[in-house]
C-alpha cells in the first residue's frame, strides 16, 4: 500500500504513487466518501496515451457517474482488473486494493508540481 | 433550479443532519439521499426495515356531500368499491387520459376522502380537484403544509410500527386508520413505494419528530435504518412502481403506462374515460417497457435505447438495481410491443451496452402476501 506521504494529489481528488516502473492512479478516501457506493468503474485501455486532465476514467455510484482526471500525461500501462467484479473495492480501499490504472512515461516535472499529503489535505479544508 | 437558500426543509431536517444524512434538492427541498449508503439502505428495506422521511409529500382532504362524487369524477380507479379503512392506488387523469398525478385515496367514510399527492404537482393536483369540483358539494382541504409523513417499511415493519400505533399492526394491506399519536390526529396506512410491506404515517409537523425518533429506537434491534431518496428511488424502481414526472406525466396515460388495472372503464364515467377507450379500441402505439443491462453498467435517465442498430426510445427511469446486481430501466417502446427478453442495447457515456426487455416488476417481495 502506498504511503499517504509518498503519494500526490489533485484539486480533482485523485492520488498518483510512483513506483518502481509506473505511476499508479487512484481516487482519494475523500473522494470515495463523496462518491459514495461504487457499483461500476470504467477504466482507460492499455496502451492508452493519456493527457494531463483529460477525463480518462468513469467510476459510478448507484445516483451518479464521476469523471476521474489523469493526474499527469503518460500511456496506460495496465487498469486494475480486479474491479470490474468487485468495483467496490475504491470504497474498501481507495488507496490500495481500489487503485484505477497505471500510467508510464510521465514526466517527473509534472508530477513534482501536484500537491503534496499536506497541501491536499489544506486544499480540502479551503475547499470544505 | 432553486438556490439553497430557497430550499424547504421537513420538520425532520436536523434529526437527519445529526444522523449524518446528505441532502439533496429534490422539488425545491432539501431531503435526504442517504444516511449509511444506498446500498445498505436499499438492503435493510428488502431484509429488515427501513425508515424514511416522506414529508415533501401532499396530503389533501376531499370531504362533504358530494366528496365521493369529486373522487369518482377524478380518478380513473373506482372508490365506490373500497370500503372505508381501505387505501386506494389512482391515476387522476385529464380529458385525453393524460395522467395529473397518481395518488393513494384512502376511504375514512361515504363523505370522507384522504389523498396523498406527489410533492411536485401539489399545487397541479388541489387546483385540479378545486376547478373539478365546481358545482358540487364538497370541499378540497390542502393539508400539506401543516403535515409530515414518514415510511415504514421492510418485512419487519409490522413489528416497528406497534411503537407508535398498536391497531395499526392489525391493517390489512391497503388498510388505513386514523388515530391519536402523541395525542394529535395522525392518519396510518399500510402502504409504501418500496415493494415491501409497510406502513405511512401522517402526522402533524410537531408531532412527526417523535414518531420518527420511537420508530427509531423500536426498530433498532430489527435493523432498522433510516433511508434516504436515493434507496427510495431504487426500491421503486425494482418494484416496477412508476415515478411521476419521470415515467408518467399529462401527456402519457394509464394504459400506456402498463397500469390497465387502475382505469375501471366499467366504472359510470370519469374524467379521461372516452380517452382511454378511444385508446384502447385502436390500439396502443408505446407502453412502459422494462429493460435489463446484460453487462456491468449503470443506465441513467435520458440514456438512449436501440433495437437492431435503430433508436428505440429512451430511459425514463434507471439504476443500478442492488437487488438484482444490475442495471435496470424503463423506457417507451413502440408497437409492436417486444416480448421479454428482446435485444436492445443502452448507450451510456458513448458507449452501447448489451442490455433485453424485462418483465415488470423487476422484483418481488414474498412479505407482501
């Protein structure tokens, strides 16, 4: 599991985690709070190129559908599979078992520029 | 779209907001979509019980010499059949068939009538019956303002609802009875809009805190939750009970909708009677069609609907479906009427998914018995 510290974060409420060879993407617990019961996810195909802030993910609740950001460009690398039979795993798990998709290629620039643990937790109080 | 400020809140909001409810603007108010999850909600309704807060909700009284006259005049279902104590399902229908409203009349005596009215078309439905009763003896009393309402419902429900009215458990489905809650006059019903057994209960605006609060607390140990529209919304769905405004409105009539049983085209005459013969005589060019998905999705309302490549109609209602693990939804088909299990598909984000039609409901409850 990703560390909280180690991850960072969008306005839009995605987490992204650089791991040894990808860049793996997720919603926030904030965010699955909000959403509230996922019962379908759809997510971006391998190979994908993808660009930073295009929607390129749909995770469904029983009363709405949420666009999911691409928090950095890059090409999907691999969607998490275990969610189509069991979507409420990013409820479970948001920043663990419920990962969305893995990008490669991104740029450590971009990914430098996204909030940090403490600033995204700040921008939800603001937000709040 | 009305802004927050303008927003009508029940006499049960703050009980709700410390229960940990999310609202929502529903009609120009502020009602809960959910406390503990749609899910969860959704499930303790089919296997417990669930309590929501139905207070947007219109009640009006119908009452005097002529008052079954203005009912009968007004309702496609026949009253004069349904003795007092007894609730009735109705279409009150314009000229052309065209459904007003669907109300539960329930019969307190020959000059006694008690309808409940979609929030939404309150106003539509006391002008309606006000303009119809011209010339006739009997008054239209709008009660609304001054009453709330809750619902009680899940096969446990007639355990609960002993807490607040102990006659009330001895109610027939479709019964109804008034009574003194908390010493005020309270109307209960053994009605609902989930599928389930259950109970309505109208009462004044200061006395419906307790009776939500007692329901509460009595149904606890049965699993009782408190619902919210969102679990409401999907329970109804599943049961194949329509939502006004969304599969039914003025320009869509009774027959079309699937409800034949309701228009009594027996009955001396109603308002939209001719209509519906005339209908039903050449033949019905669309009727409410239900619809499952075949792959994992979520149909919306709007969602378009195809048949061999070519528009078939669109979503008037749909969901996930908790209960069925999938997604459901009701759309008008054309003649010729597709039987069961017809391929369609469901556009959704772009994207058609494989979905059949489905007979209606798409659920049914054996606590209903």
């Amino acid at each position: 599991m990703p560390e909280p510290a180690k991850c960072r974060y969008t306005k839009t409420h995605e987490w992204v985690y650089l791991d040894a060879r990808s860049a793996v993407v997720g919603v926030t617990e904030h965010a699955q709070h909000e959403i509230g019961d996922v019962v379908f996810v759809d997510l971006p195909k391998a190979g994908r190129a993808v660009t930073q802030g295009e929607a390129v993910a749909v995770v469904e609740s029983v009363k709405a559908a949420f666009d999911i950001y691409a928090p950095l460009s890059g090409t999907v690398e691999a969607s998490n599979p275990a969610l189509a039979a069991d979507p409420a795993a990013v409820n479970r798990s948001a920043t663990d078992q419920g990962w969305l998709y893995k990008l490669t290629s991104v740029d450590a620039a971009q990914l430098a520029a996204l909030l940090t643990l403490a600033q995204y937790e700040e921008f939800l109080k603001t937000a709040a | 779209m009305t802004s927050a400020a303008a927003l009508r809140t029940t006499p049960l909001h703050q009980i709700q907001k410390e229960a940990g409810a999310r609202f929502v603007d529903f009609h120009g108010w502020s009602l809960p979509v959910q406390f503990s999850g749609i899910i969860k909600e959704h499930q303790a309704v089919r296997g417990a019980c669930g309590l929501f807060d139905v207070s947007h909700m219109g009640q009006v009284w119908v009452t005097g010499k002529d008052a079954l006259a203005l009912v009968q005049k007004t309702n496609a279902n026949d009253a004069a059949k349904f003795k007092p104590g007894q609730s009735m399902y109705s279409h009150m229908l314009n000229e052309r068939g065209g459904v007003v409203d669907d109300v539960i009349v329930t019969v307190f005596g020959p000059e006694r009538f008690f309808v409940v009215v979609n929030a939404s078309n309150i106003e539509t439905d006391v002008a309606w019956l006000r303009r119809q009763a011209a010339g006739l003896d009997c008054a239209v009393d709008d009660q609304s303002a001054g009453t709330a309402m809750v619902a009680l419902q899940g096969p446990a429900a007639k355990e609960v609802i002993g807490a607040v009215c102990p006659e009330a458990a001895a109610l027939k489905r479709m019964g109804g009875l008034e009574a003194r809650l908390f010493g005020e006059p309270c109307v209960v019903t053994r009605t609902g809009y989930t599928g389930e057994d259950g109970f309505e209960v109208v009462a004044p605006n200061a006395v419906i805190p307790r009776v939500w609060q007692t329901l509460i607390v009595r149904g606890g140990s049965f699993g009782l939750l408190p619902c919210g529209l969102g679990a409401r919304d999907t329970l109804r769905l599943e049961a194949g009970l329509l939502l006004h405004g969304n599969d039914v409105d003025a320009d869509h009539t009774t027959l079309e909708t699937g409800y034949d049983w309701v228009a009594k085209l027996d009955k001396p005459d109603f308002i939209g009677k001719a209509a519906l013969q005339a209908q039903k005589k050449a033949g019905l060019t669309r009727r409410l069609t239900g619809l499952k998905l075949l792959e994992r999705g979520v149909p919306r309302p709007g969602c378009k609907v195809y048949a061999d490549g070519a528009e078939a109609g669109v979503l008037c209602s749909a969901t996930y479906s908790p209960t069925l693990e999938t997604g459901i939804g009701v759309y008008y088909a054309a003649a010729p009427f597709p039987p069961p299990g017809r391929a369609l598909e469901v556009e959704i984000h772009g994207r058609r998914f494989p979905a059949a039609t489905a007979p209606l409901p798409f659920y049914k409850s054996l606590s209903r018995s």
